[in-house]
C-alpha cells in the first residue's frame, strides 16, 4: 500500500491529494468534452466548483449537527476535513439542487450538461478508483491467480486497479462513439458502461455492504445498466424507424 507520497521533507497523503488531481481532472475532461455541443468552458466550470463547494459545505455541516455534542467540546474540530466527517447523501442532495439552479440561471440545455459531466465523472472516477487501490481503500477477496496484489500478507484481487482500467476503457469509448454528438445516449452509454463495470467488479470486494444477502454495488450496478441498456435500445430502433420512414417519403 502506498498511503503516503514522500515529497523531499514533506510526506504527504496519497488520498486527499488524488482526489484533488481527480477534481481538476474530472473539471478538464468535461470542459473538453462539453466543446462537442459549445458549451461554454467556463459554465461547466462554474457550475461544478459551485455544486462541489455546497455538497462539501452541506456534508460537513450536516455531520456537525448530527453529532453536535461532541462538537461542544472540541468546537475546533468543525474545521477539520478527515473523510469521515462528511455525509454523503445530503452533500449529493445539496450540489444537484445548486447544480441545477446554475443550469436554470444560465439557461444551460441539462441534457447536454449531464453528458459532459458524465465524461468528467468517469474520469475522475478512473483516478479515484486508482487511488482505492494504492491506499487499499478497496480490499479484494483472496486469490491464486498470477495478477493478485499483496495486501496484509496475502494475495487479493486488486478490485480498485480494476475498476480503474474499465473506467479508462469506457471514458475512451465514450470519446471515440460514432454517437458521441448525441448527448442523451452518451449519458446512457456512460450509465451503462459504469452499471456493468460495478456488477463485475464488485463480485471481488472482500468486504461488501449487503442487504438479505445481496451485495448492495452489483445490485445497483445491474438496474442502472438495465435501464440505460434500455434506453439506448429504444433510443436507436426510435432512429430506425424515422431512417426507413425518411426513405418511404424520398423514394415515392
């Protein structure tokens, strides 16, 4: 495990500082992405450094108030930024409002928006996964098999590098689709992509949450590539249809 990145006198944590590359990352890849419909550089930019910024405020004070007696006590503790004093889902919450109050405010098309930020979060995501595995943040199950990694003293599927690789290969299938100018199945394709990497990927993990027995990642990674595999079917038999009914009307 790599939990720390030595820097001349400096050691420095190698979770936190991959995050931020993965942040500014993620930013880049979808401001480039996003000039395929001329969005504006700039917008997406805003728009995700303001929803950032209210999702990490939110989570923050959300935990705060949820455990505020022991905040009495040691009120410096408020300003700390240890992973675990965040709650997720109420940052989540608080960014998509904000997120969307930009797109409302700047008259910004959501569609289009969703699928730049789709190839920001993939990439982002391909760093963070990365960053799993060198932490050992994600623990894989014990194996024989010649690419098995040494964590504790034995040979684990390496479950972060994994999802790292196919997030890498989805974000270059999105970039290289014949659809790639048709953001609606872009966001389906990603969804999709994303859906089947977690229901495999997850099979692995050592320690996975579950409910009545069902490992909770590959259950949600199954319905969302359910739906966006749907999705994309009706998508493209709707295109068939307009294709055959546009030859109807030029050969008559």
């Amino acid at each position: 495990m790599y939990t720390n990145i030595p820097l001349g006198p400096l050691t420095l944590p190698t979770g936190p500082i991959l995050a931020l590359i993965a942040v500014w990352i993620g930013l880049d890849a979808m401001g480039r992405y996003g000039k395929r419909w001329r969005l504006s550089i700039d917008d997406l930019w805003n728009l995700s450094l303001f929803a950032l910024t209210a999702g990490l405020i939110v989570a923050r004070l959300w935990n705060v108030v949820q455990f505020w007696p022991v905040y009495v006590d040691q009120p410096l503790m408020i300003f700390s930024v240890r992973p675990g004093g965040f709650e997720f889902w109420p940052g989540v919450i608080a960014a998509g409002v904000v997120g969307y109050a930009y797109l409302i405010w700047r008259s910004l098309d959501p569609v289009t928006v969703a699928a730049a930020l789709a190839f920001g979060l993939v990439a982002a995501g391909s760093i963070l996964s990365a960053s799993a595995y060198l932490t050992g943040a994600v623990v894989g199950v014990a194996t024989e098999l010649p690419w098995g990694v040494n964590y504790f003293g034995k040979a684990v599927h390496a479950v972060g590098l994994y999802q790292a690789v196919g997030l890498l290969i989805l974000l270059v299938v999105l970039w290289v689709w014949p659809e790639r100018t048709r953001p609606g199945r872009v966001v389906l394709l990603a969804g999709l992509g994303y859906g089947l990497l977690r229901l495999i990927t997850d099979g692995f993990l050592a320690d996975p949450a579950t409910i009545s027995g069902f490992r909770v990642g590959q259950v949600v990674g199954l319905v969302v590539a359910l739906i966006c595999a749907w999705g994309l079917g009706r998508g493209a038999q709707s295109v068939h249809v307009h294709d055959l009914v546009d030859g109807a009307g030029k050969t008559k």
